[in-house]
C-alpha cells in the first residue's frame, strides 16, 4: 500500500517526478504488477531522461508483450532509437504512433527529423514536413529538409517560398 501511495504521488506532481527513489517505486510496482503499462511507460521515460538507452529499450519492449500498440511505449522506444541512430526504427515506431494517434505533434516532428536526416524528397516526406512545420514553424533543420525537397522536384514556387519562410526565420 506504501508503495502504491508513493507510486500514485510520483504520477501526480508535475506528471512524473525523477527524483533518486523514483525508479525503485516504479520496479516495486512492476514487480507486483507486471502488466502495469503507466508504471512501466514512467520507468522507461525515467531511463530515457537519464540517457540510459539500453534500459529504456528493454523495459520499453517488455511493456509491448502486454500491449503491442501502446502509443506511450513506442513513443519512448521511437526516441531512444532515434537517439541510438537506428533511423528504420524510429519510423516504424512513428507510423504505429500516427495510425492510432495521428494528431502527436511530437511524433511529426520526429518523423520529420529521420527523413531530414536522410535527405528524403519522397511525397510522404514532403507531407511530413509539412505536418511537422505546422507544429514547429522554427524548426530551421526540417525547413532546409523542405527547400532541399522543393528544389529536387523541381518545385521552383515552393521553394521561392520556402527560402523567404526561412530568410524570415533566420530574423
């Protein structure tokens, strides 16, 4: 009962507290409730905040046996792919995220930072760039994706356009 009290305050201050107890609660928990996916989310997102990729990846996966499109569990798992450089990953996650909740403004983002990485110009990156400007409009790294796209394509307007957007943003 401790330990489901102190996990339920970590939950409620500021989302989730990371203080040097927290990860002890949450595998207490865990161990008493396997299946529980928000305490198994927490300690995940836990790791990936302290830059332990590894951990956050086996936890992360381990939650996926109970819930297979867990949209908080494969965001943690796209970003830590994401940091580990494994880019085919990070949009396989990222798809999943976006077919059950197309709205994560995070997840566009993301998705548009592999395919600028990659110097994508297909139509879907084009779209993705979009979507992800729309969320982020500074992003300068995506809107170079979206010129770069335009120009490959022969889009003379939109990147005329793209240019002026980020001659605006660079002021």
């Amino acid at each position: 009962a401790i330990v489901r009290f102190l996990f339920s305050q970590y939950l409620l201050h500021e989302k989730y507290t990371y203080t040097p107890f927290a990860p002890q609660i949450y595998q207490k928990i865990l161990e008493l409730e396997p299946k529980n996916l928000t305490a198994r989310y927490v300690l995940s997102e836990y790791y990936y905040r302290q830059s332990k990729y590894a951990e956050t990846i086996a936890e992360a996966e381990q939650g996926l046996q109970y819930d297979q499109q867990h949209p908080e569990l494969l965001a943690v798992l796209a970003k830590s792919y994401y940091a580990c450089g494994e880019y085919g990953k990070v949009v396989t996650y990222c798809h999943n995220i976006l077919a059950k909740r197309p709205g994560r403004a995070d997840i566009q983002v993301l998705l548009a930072e592999v395919y600028t990485k990659n110097a994508l110009t297909t139509n879907d990156a084009l779209k993705t760039y979009k979507i992800a400007l729309q969320h982020e409009p500074d992003h300068l790294p995506i809107r170079q994706a979206l010129l770069r796209s335009y120009l490959r394509k022969l889009m003379v307007k939109e990147a005329i356009a793209e240019s002026e957007q980020i001659l605006r943003t660079l002021h």
